[in-house]
C-alpha cells in the first residue's frame, strides 16, 4: 500500500462526496473548489486511489486530466483574486495584469469603490470589468482616408483584371470578343487619363 494512503484516502473520499458534478461545471468551478483541486495535485493524494492524476481525474471527477491541469494553472498564474473574478466574469490571460492592478483582498477597485468578490455582486462586478477594459484600450488610430482608397481601388482594380482575364478564356462569339476589347480599351484609357492628369 502506498504510504500516502493511510493518511489522505479519508479526505479524498469526503471531498469526492461532494464533487460528484464537478465535471459538468468545470467551466464555472468555484475557487474553493479548484483549491482543493490543487492541494490534490500538489499533495499527490490522488494516489490513495488511483496510479495516475489523469485517471483519477476521468474515473473520479468527470473531467480530463489535461481540463484539470489547465484549472490548476491558471489558478496558478492568476492567485486566487483573479481566480474568483474570473468565476464571474471571463478574464483572458492577456487581462491578467490590467485586473491584478485592480484587485485587492477586499475586492475590484472600479471609480473609488471596491465591489467585494461575491456572488450577489456578479453583474456589478461584470459591468466595472468592462469597463476597466474599455478605459485600458488604446485609442484607435484615424484611418487615413487617401490609404483606405487606395486600397479600396486597387482590390476593385485587381478584382476587374481578374472579370478580363477570365471573359478573355471563355469561348465568346464575334460580338462578346468586340464588346471585350471595347470594355477592355475604354478601361486603358481612363488610367491613361489618370496618369497624364496626376503627372
């Protein structure tokens, strides 16, 4: 018997006791819940049940262990602040430093008020993320309107040569063959135009 099951098989079977859906809600686990995930993990107390983590995780838990494992790490990287943020509101790694600079043991920090981490206060708390989102994203840069219509014309430009080329594959009769070339001539000597009036 491995010696790590003498001392953790009770209070792996008493957590187990109460996690029978955690599968079905590894989205939206709780942060006490992903705790005791790690402190599984870390402990290796899943050895009292199982020889690996992956099948302790499938055979107990209802999740894969790669799920797991991803729980583990973020709650890792964010500490348990951001960890109970993000059951609220989704927070994207990139977001980690923008909402630590934020968050305090007592809660979010939003427009002089900290609105504590709890569940009754999740679509406040949803509403300051944004916001705090909105106030950290650059301002976009003015669109240069000579670039927009160059690119513009010369997408329409290469789209048109593109009608040419493949009218001028077709099997066209004498008239569709005229009416081409006229087409075709009409176009060469508005760019013509063009270059001669821009010079």
């Amino acid at each position: 018997m491995h010696p790590i099951q003498n001392m953790d098989v009770f209070n792996l079977g008493t957590w187990l006791g109460r996690k029978q859906a955690f599968g079905l809600m590894a989205s939206r686990c709780t942060v006490g819940e992903i705790e005791c995930l790690v402190e599984v993990y870390d402990s290796k107390m899943y050895l009292a049940i199982e020889p690996t983590f992956e099948a302790y995780c499938k055979n107990h838990l209802g999740i894969s262990g790669r799920t797991a494992t991803r729980l583990i790490n973020q709650y890792k990287q964010q500490g348990p602040n951001l960890a109970r943020l993000n059951s609220f509101t989704r927070i994207r790694p990139s977001e980690y430093r923008l909402f630590a600079a934020a968050l305090t043991e007592e809660g979010l920090s939003f427009n002089g008020e900290t609105i504590p981490l709890e569940p009754e206060n999740a679509p406040k708390l949803a509403q300051a993320a944004d916001a705090i989102r909105h106030e950290a994203a650059p301002e976009p840069e003015p669109l240069d309107p000579a670039a927009q219509a160059f690119a513009k014309a010369d997408k329409s430009l290469h789209a048109a040569l593109a009608e040419f080329r493949r009218l001028q594959a077709m099997k066209l009769d004498d008239e569709g063959r005229l009416k081409l070339v006229l087409a075709a001539e009409a176009g060469r000597k508005e760019l013509d135009h063009i270059c001669l009036s821009t010079l």
